[in-house]
C-alpha cells in the first residue's frame, strides 16, 4: 500500500513514522508513507495557502489552487483521495478494514477555518475521528494511517487484529500476565484452566458484559 499525505506541519509526522509497527511495515516493504507539504504547491512567493473567507467570518481558509495541484501531482489510476474534516463519517473498524483494500490512499489534512468547498470536488470520502474539534487533520490523519497499516497482511499477526475490539461490534476481553497474583488481584481460573473451550466462552461472556456495561450502543449494531 502507499499512502500519501498533504499537511501543513509536515513535521507532526517524524514520530509516527520512526518509531513501533509503523517503521517496521516501512521496512518490511509492506507500506509506503510520504508526507507532502502543501506549500510546496503554492503559486504565491510567500508560498500562502490560505486567505480570508468570501462573506466574512472568523479564520482562514484553505485555498483550493495548491491541494488541487497537489492531488493532481500525486493522483494514480487507483488513487482515493481522503478528507479529513469533522463534518465527514465517523471512521470505524469496518471503514480501516475496507481501506486496506485500497491500492493508494492521498490523505488531506485540514488546518485553520476549513477548506475551500470547491475542493470537495476531488474528494472521494470524507472521513471524521469524532464529534470533536482538533487545531488540525494531522492528527486525525495520523489516527486513520495507524489504523489501517496494522491490518495489511505481514504487519501484525492476524489473530491479533482478528480478536480485536469492535471486529464482531463487541468490546475486547480482559487480558492478565505475571504474576497470578498481583496485590490480592488474582488471575480468573478458568484462563490457567488449559481448557480452550471454557476459555472461549469466557471471553465471548467478559466481552457481552463489557459491552453491554460500557457500550450498549454497540450491541445494536450487531
């Protein structure tokens, strides 16, 4: 997979892609992740990107000129072309497992008052981490990228994306280690069991309780 990303603050990345199971994907050849600064693109000599809004109002916006050019720059045959904006569809499990069908991903970060609606043009999906505001898309994107990476096949181990919360609209298990004991907290006994099956159910059981006590809305989905 290669994954493109249009930022202001190209810098807000130099973690996620130098460190944990993001870098070794990159190693391992598995994923692709550039990030691009859209001032790059910009026509002005002071490389501005942004500009008052038609009608008045507070903030900038985001010119479309540069991100057009940008899109464009990068654009492939199978390109999708994401939006990152609080007015998009609330990113999910199923959405992160549907992305990493996707040959190429362009990721556009948001910043400042929005973007100018013209660029909505070149947009195939428009996507939202949650109904709250951030300063800017780069952590939204970063969010969406670290989601979906983890499910390309090679970057983790498949049983353990496949076991994951929200994958069947439930909440994870409780996990235990070392020691069995730990300041009179005591590992259940049924995990120590050996016994797959009473295992199995047990976590299908901790799960429902979970969910039913900490997400009910879930459990309409299913």
């Amino acid at each position: 997979m290669k994954i493109d990303i249009l930022t202001l603050f190209p810098g807000m990345f130099e973690g996620l892609l130098s460190e944990s199971i993001i870098k070794r994907a990159i190693d391992k050849g598995l994923v692709k992740i550039q990030i691009h600064d859209i001032r790059k693109y910009s026509k002005d000599p002071h490389k501005k990107v942004d500009d008052y809004g038609f009608g008045g109002g507070q903030g900038m916006v985001l010119m479309p000129e540069p991100i057009f050019d940008a899109v464009e720059d990068l654009k492939e045959e199978n390109s999708l072309v994401i939006m990152m904006t609080p007015q998009g569809k609330t990113f999910e499990q199923k959405i992160a497992y549907a992305l990493t069908k996707e040959k190429h991903l362009i990721i556009i970060c948001g910043h400042y008052e929005g973007f100018d609606e013209r660029i909505r043009s070149i947009v195939d999906l428009e996507l939202s981490i949650g109904d709250y505001i951030l300063t800017g898309g780069e952590i939204a994107s970063m969010v969406i990228t670290d989601s979906v990476v983890r499910l390309i096949d090679g970057v983790i181990e498949e049983e353990s994306h496949l076991n994951d919360s929200f994958n069947n609209n439930l909440l994870d298990y409780p996990v235990y280690t070392k020691p069995q004991d730990f300041r009179g907290m005591k590992v259940p006994e049924v995990l120590l069991s050996g016994h797959h099956e009473n295992i199995r159910k047990w976590r299908y059981e901790q799960q429902l309780e979970r969910t039913k006590e900490r997400r009910p809305d879930l459990l309409k989905k299913g």
